[in-house]
C-alpha cells in the first residue's frame, strides 16, 4: 500500500482538527517498567509482555495502520530501506515508504530537523514485540536490537494512536 504524508495529514486534520501534534500528546500514559532494570533477567520480559498487552488492546491484526518512524536528523543521517524497524514488517517493498524531512517539529530551533519514514499496512504484517523489545532496549544496549526512532502505531480503523517511548511507558491517545 502506496501512502503519503499528504493521507497522513488528512486523516489527522480530520480526526484532530482541534489537537496540534506535538509532543507531550494528549491521552493515557501507560508505565510499562521503573527505568532501573537492575540485573533482573525478567525486568526486560515484563516491559515487553505489558507492551504487547496494551498494543493488544488497541489494535487487532486485520487492522489497517499507519507505522510512522521519526529520527533526529544529525548531519547526513537519514532513515535507512534496511533498519531493524522494516525487518519486523513482512512483505514490506521500498516503494511502499514514503520519506520526509520535516523542520520545526518541537520548537523553532534550526538543528530541530527530523528524518520521517511512513507506511500504511496490516497489524498482522508487522512483529511489534521485536520493536517493543528494540525500544525497550535503548537505553541499555545489552546486545539486544535497539532503536532510538519514534515509532507511532496509528490505526486508522480504530482512530487510536500509540507510542512506545522506552521501557518505561507508552502514550495512547485516540484520534
């Protein structure tokens, strides 16, 4: 499935005509973990199977989502065809991302560049526990796949969003 930013942009403006995206979002803050694994072998297993739960709730496998990847732009940084995050989606071709520059995303400073990568598919196409479990991961890069993008899950059948920021919470907002 081809998308856009522009159908991205739609769907937001009309289901969020009085919200403006920026981060804090408006909605559920759900804690997942206290930040402080301290060498619990289980700590890890806990974040991810609550994460999981939660998606879970929000998002059955036969529902159409937008996957929406934002990173920090440093230098000549951008979003590669082959990071971690497109290695959970199964069937996932090249053409079907659309990239993006955007400035000014969280204040008027000239380094807030970001990198953003957008895709539309299937819940059922996409491993989410292995990109719960690369986020969890970030701040303590254990060997374990990390990421430091954001990732917003956005279900377009349901009008919820959600956003897993590290192992210690995820947002929920409904759109």
């Amino acid at each position: 499935m081809i998308t856009s930013f522009k159908e991205l942009n739609d769907f937001l403006i009309n289901h969020l005509s009085d919200i403006n995206i920026k981060k804090p979002l408006p909605g559920l803050r759900v804690y997942l973990g206290n930040g402080y694994p301290n060498n619990n072998p289980d700590y890890f297993e806990n974040v991810i199977s609550k994460a999981c739960k939660t998606f879970e709730n929000y998002f059955n496998s036969d529902d159409t989502i937008y996957l929406l990847i934002v990173e920090y732009k440093y230098k000549k940084r951008r979003i590669h065809a082959n990071n971690y995050i497109f290695k959970q989606i199964t069937g996932l071709k090249k053409e079907n991302v659309t990239y993006s520059k955007i400035k000014n995303l969280y204040s008027n400073d000239k380094d807030d560049v970001f990198n953003r990568a957008l895709l539309k598919t299937k819940v059922q196409n996409i491993n989410y526990r292995n990109i719960f479990k690369a986020i969890s991961y970030t701040d303590f890069p254990l060997g374990m796949p990390e990421s430091r993008k954001e990732i917003h899950f956005i279900n377009i059948d349901k009008k919820v969003a959600l956003h897993m920021h590290d192992d210690r919470g995820m947002d929920i907002f409904t759109i």
